[in-house]
C-alpha cells in the first residue's frame, strides 16, 4: 500500500529474519514520492558494502518502538548518492555482524507478538500472498492452488495500479482503526483445519458467541413459525391450508430485495450493523408481547370458516419473521468482520449452532411443556386441559428478552466504526453486477432446484405422523433426542468443511438427504395399528436423527461455501444474496408439495350404522358418502360418527415423485456443475473478473 511522504515508516518494517542461518535485511527502493517498494530480501553477506538510497526523499523516519528491535533509530538527513558502510554508527554496524534470532507474529486482539521459531525458508520465485489477502495453494488441506484457500478473500497479486487493488485500499483506509504509526498486521495464515473453539483469540471467542446470541433469537420466532405453530394447527387445517401458512417464512427467501439498504443506510453513531440490529430486536421484542396477548384468539379465528381466517393469522407471522429476516442480513454482514478472514467458517458453525438451539427451544421444548398429557404426567398432580406453558406466554417472554438483550448490546459492545458509506442506489448495482457473474447464475439454479428431493419429507412427514396418531409429547420427546446430535454434528460439520472442500461435504449430505426421505417414507408406512410401541418410537427416532444429520451437514457445508467466496467489501450484499437464493429453494416449493398432498389423496367418509346412537355426537350425523380428503371434511365425518378411509395417500406419492426429480437433477445436473464451481479461484467470484 503506497506510504504517504513524511509518514514514519511503520515499526518493524526492518525486521530480522532467518534464510538457513544467514542474516537478512531487506532493502528499500523508493519509487515514487508515493510509493515504496520492498525489493527481494538479501542475505547480508551478499549486500554490497556501499548502500545506495535511491531517494527522491530527504528524510526518513524509522518509528523507535520498531527500531528498538531491529536497527537504532536513524534521523539523519540522507543526500542522493552513495554511503559507504563506515559512514555508519558503530551500534548500525554492530546490529549488522550479529546473527539474529528469526521472529513469528502471531496476532491476538491487534496486537503484535514476537515468539521465536524455526527458520522458514520461501522460494524466491513463489509470488508472495500477502499481495492478494491471504496464502495462495492452500485448500483446506490440499495444496492445489484453487478457489478453496481460506484466506485468499480478493483477488491473487492484484497490481497496486489496478481498480480493484485501489478500491479495495480505500476502503481499508476509511476505517477508524487505520494508522500507519502502528506496527502493520501480520501476514495472513492458513486455518487449522483442527482449531477448536478454544483455539480462537479470546476477542475472536467472545465475537463467536455475540453471533450465537443473535443467531439463536433469530432461533426462536422461526422455530414457532415453521414447526410449533403448523403442528398446532394440524387439528384445525387440511395439508393446503397449511401450505397457507408456510408463506409466512417467505421473507427469509425475499430479503434479498431490502438487503442493499441494509448495507447502505446506517448511524455512524450506533455502527453499520448495530444500526440495524438494535431496533430490529426492539420491534420483534414488542411484537412478540402484543401477539402473546391475542394468539389463542388468532388461531380460533384461523380455523375458522374453513380455514379462510388463516391468512390474517399468516399476515401476522409474516410481520414478525421479515423483521427476523432483516436482522439477518446484518448479522450475516457483521460475522464476516467480527472473525478474522482464516476463521471464517466458524461463522456458519455460529449460525448452525445458534438457529439450530433457537428453533430446538421453539420446537421441541415448547411442544412438550405445551402438551396437556406431558404436563399432567410429569408435572401435576391433578389434570389439567392445559400445558404447562402456552404459547401466549412463551411468545411474551422472549419478547422481554429480546428488549433485554438489545439493551445489553447498546451498552455492552462497540462497533468499529468506518467512514465507507454507499448509496442505496450504488449497492444494488453492486448485486446486480454480482447476479450478472456467470458463477452466481450457475448457483442460483443449484439451489433453486437442490431441495426439491426432500421438499415432501421436510414437509409433511412429521404432519402425516400426527395424523397417524403420533402424539404431541411422542414428537417433542423425538426431536428432544435428536437436538445433541443435531448440535455437535452442526461443530463438526464446520471442522469437514475445513478438512475437505465445502461442496465435497454437500454433495456427501445431498446423497444422505435423499436416503433419510425413503426411510421417512418406510417409517410411516411402517406405523402399528394399534398405537406407538416403543419399538415403534426408536424406529421414528434414528430415522429423524438420519434426515436431520443430513440437512445440518448440508446447511454448514454450503454455508462455510458462501463464506469463503463472498467478497468482505460488500460482504452485507454478497453473503445475502447467497443465503437468500439458498433459502428460497427450500421455501417456494413448499406450498406447492402441501398442496399436491391434498390433490392426491382419495378418500372417502362411510357413514355409520342405522342404529347409532347420536346423543353424544358433535356435528349431525353422516348419512351419505363424501370426500374427506381435507381437514375440514375429515372433522365432520368424524364429529358426525362416521368413517374417513383413505384409499390414496397423496403422501406416498408426492415423496416419490419429489426423491425421483431429487436424484435425476443431482446426478445430471447439480453435483457435476457444483464441482465445477468449487474448482474455480476467487477472482472468479469478484465482480472485478468480469473486467
């Protein structure tokens, strides 16, 4: 980066190194009045003794603190010229005949270490990485040299002349923490593809778990919308319905279109991303409060008219995910600046951890302490028509959570602030020149298409086991059990994706996915007549284990993808757009499949025999034959004493079809293109490849 005349030349930019066992120090040629240029290190017993300054500059300042280490401090005033060595002071050339010690930097909260190590030695004719941002060839294990490089985040030796090179040095430039007075950063590394949490720099853990904490409120609203809330509404709506209902969720998969003025528009005062996250948490905070005060109301209402009052009750959802979605995006910003670039997969570990716990509390918690039976067994001692928490209360709690945790955020953690600022309008053509890359295309339609295989096991599998007469408390107990392995495979599957190339992982896990959604179906074909054995129970649980394993491995994988090929300069941008597309293949094909499940199905109500008895009946009693393949049909027949018989699961056959399209796209299409993805190096990813 050229150095400004007059600026001390920062601390230890003489540094002593080790080449075998000779000394080095490096020579300086000044190009420019602007810049200078560091030319190849020289052993010293090949340095000439006179040392030529080719200077345009007549002073030169070395900072002490730097020199102190390295040479002692020279303030004198140099002519253009020669200078022989015993022009020199006798400390100078003392430090010259001495044979010092090589140095590591290691850096730890912006501070730099000296520890001594072995000598290293570099092939001169290796172009150096710290010229790109990170250390060229390394591939999460594998030296071949492309695009996996953990710390290569722009492009490869870029010249110092170049567009990209000089944005990108404003854009460093423009930070509050830039100085040249201080010793520069060390020279990027390599992950350990075996670093532990433990590992990290205290700063760095301390920002990991920030990103849980965010991560896991984000947790606990989806976990509602998309499991608890569709699992309650199962005794009221038909699979249709509820197809309704899952278009609440739609906003994680639409917020690519508002996320350029996440990016854009921010308070110097609060942060680029506290801006954004503290009154966002502030909202989803009151408005967890208000819809804990009328929710049981909502969901009468939702039932209502044959279900035709479930839209105002998705209205209200969608409100309360979109604000969950848009906090999204600036986390999503902010973790590619709170973990320094080789640790950056542990941000999608962060996210899988923290989702992961949010929606298992939403989900699997609730659902057990919501469950009448569940509480009267374990916690009454005499019944109760009611759980021991409702979801009125739930919602009301964590809505005072989250105005807790915001105001621990405001007070507890700064952000760095910077003075880079685009327009709205400058970041949208940041992502339309982002979707313009032929790379960014190629994996839009992978994820559009990867999730169709296992849209109908992720669907409707737990809703068809209801049915069966799977148990509210049998449910929360199975996915109780699952969350331990759901958890420590979310860690583990980070570490993979350090070890072996993301897209390896996810192509391993898109296999496994589409296996866990046969067994799926086996498992509910499989349901005993005469109600949930143990057996029974164990099966239902290893199969949940098998699909979950599957998809969180899938989850981490591509996002530890995303991560490494997303550009930090508009990281906000970049990261949502990937996140985004991801999340809609996974989102618009689901109310299509719920759908397809009612269209499917054939079945029809037999009424009962002449002579039963109506007194205790709830709905007038059946007379004639009618379909009852919606939810609505099946209520009255029963109410009214008569039989529904399914002679078609549309169930069965929706997941068909779905794993038969799933394994068709996979080996024709999507694992041969995502390979050829992976291959490709980083440029390939900046919008400056296309230059």
């Amino acid at each position: 980066m050229p150095t400004p005349t007059g600026h001390s030349i920062p601390n230890n930019i003489l540094q002593r190194t080790a080449f075998n066992t000779a000394p080095l120090l490096p020579s300086y040629r000044i190009r420019t009045a602007d810049q200078v240029e560091l030319d190849q290190l020289e052993p010293i017993d090949q340095i000439p003794r006179n040392i030529e300054f080719q200077n345009t500059l007549s002073t030169q300042k070395f900072d002490e603190e730097g020199a102190a280490d390295c040479i002692p401090e020279v303030r004198s005033r140099v002519p253009q010229g020669s200078v022989s060595a015993a022009g020199l002071s006798e400390e100078t050339q003392q430090l010259l005949s001495d044979r010092p010690s090589s140095l590591e930097y290691n850096s730890d909260d912006s501070q730099m270490q000296r520890n001594p190590q072995k000598p290293h030695v570099q092939n001169p004719d290796r172009p150096s990485s710290t010229g790109s941002g990170g250390l060229n060839g390394h591939t999460n294990g594998h030296a071949n040299g492309n695009m996996n490089s953990q710390t290569d985040m722009r492009r490869k030796n870029p010249s110092f002349d170049s567009p990209t090179a000089a944005s990108q040095t404003a854009h460093l430039m423009s930070r509050e923490s830039f100085t040249l007075d201080d010793e520069p950063p060390p020279t990027p590394v390599v992950s350990n593809p075996n670093a532990s949490f433990f590992d990290l720099p205290r700063q760095e853990r301390s920002n990991f778990l920030l990103l849980v904490l965010l991560y896991f409120l984000q947790g606990i609203p989806m976990g509602l919308a998309a499991g608890s809330v569709p699992f309650l509404l199962k005794s009221h709506l038909s699979y249709g319905q509820i197809g309704v209902f899952t278009l609440a969720s739609y906003p994680y998969s639409l917020k690519l279109l508002w996320s350029p003025i996440v990016d854009a528009v921010w308070s110097p005062a609060l942060g680029r991303r506290k801006s954004w996250i503290m009154p966002i948490q502030m909202f989803s905070g009151f408005g967890m409060i208000y819809l804990g005060s009328r929710i049981k109301d909502m969901m009468i209402a939702a039932g209502a008219s044959d279900g035709s009052g479930v839209w105002t009750f998705t209205c209200w959802w969608f409100f309360l995910v979109f604000l969950c979605a848009t906090q999204d995006i600036a986390v999503d910003g902010w973790a590619l600046t709170l973990l320094s670039p080789q640790n950056l997969s542990f941000a999608s570990t962060a996210q899988t951890v923290g989702l992961t716990a949010g929606q298992f509390l939403s989900y699997t918690v609730f659902l057990a302490f919501n469950s009448p039976n569940f509480a009267n067994r374990w916690f009454r001692s005499s019944p109760s028509p009611e759980g021991v928490m409702t979801l009125g209360g739930y919602l009301t709690f964590w809505g005072w959570a989250y105005l807790i945790v915001t105001l621990g955020l405001a007070v507890l953690k700064r952000e760095e602030k910077t003075k880079e600022r685009d327009g709205i309008l400058d970041v949208y053509k940041i992502m339309l020149g982002i979707l313009k890359l032929r790379n960014i295309q190629s994996i839009i339609i992978i994820h559009l298409i990867a999730k169709i295989g296992f849209q109908a096991n992720d669907a409707v599998t737990n809703l068809k086991l209801v049915d069966k007469g799977f148990s509210q408390e049998d449910m929360a107990l199975t996915v109780l059990v699952d969350f331990p392995f759901e958890i420590s495979l979310g860690y583990y599957a980070g570490r993979w994706s350090t070890i072996y190339p993301p897209i390896h992982v996810w192509c391993w896990a898109f296999t496994g996915r589409l296996l866990a959604a046969v067994v799926a179906q086996i498992t509910v074909m499989m349901f005993p007549k005469d109600g949930v054995q143990t057996w029974y129970l164990l099966t239902v649980i290893g199969s949940h284990i098998f699909s979950t394993f599957s998809s969180t491995v899938m989850f981490v994988a591509i996002s530890a993808f995303h991560a490494k090929i997303a550009d930090p300069v508009i990281g906000g941008t970049y990261m949502t757009l990937l996140a985004t597309v991801a999340n809609l293949g996974g989102t618009f094909p689901r109310f299509f499949i719920l759908k397809l499940v009612d269209v499917f199905t054939v079945a029809t109500c037999t009424p009962p025999p002449p002579n039963t008895p109506t007194a205790d009946l709830k709905s007038a009693l059946i007379t004639t034959h009618f379909s009852c393949a919606l939810e609505a049909e099946k209520h009255r027949c029963v109410d009214g004493a008569g039989s529904c018989d399914i002679s078609r699961d549309g169930y069965y056959i929706t997941n068909i079809v779905c794993v038969l399209i799933g394994v068709v796209t996979f080996w024709g299409y999507i694992r041969p293109a995502a390979m050829k993805l992976q291959r490709l190096p980083l440029r390939a990813w900046r919008l400056a490849g296309e230059e």
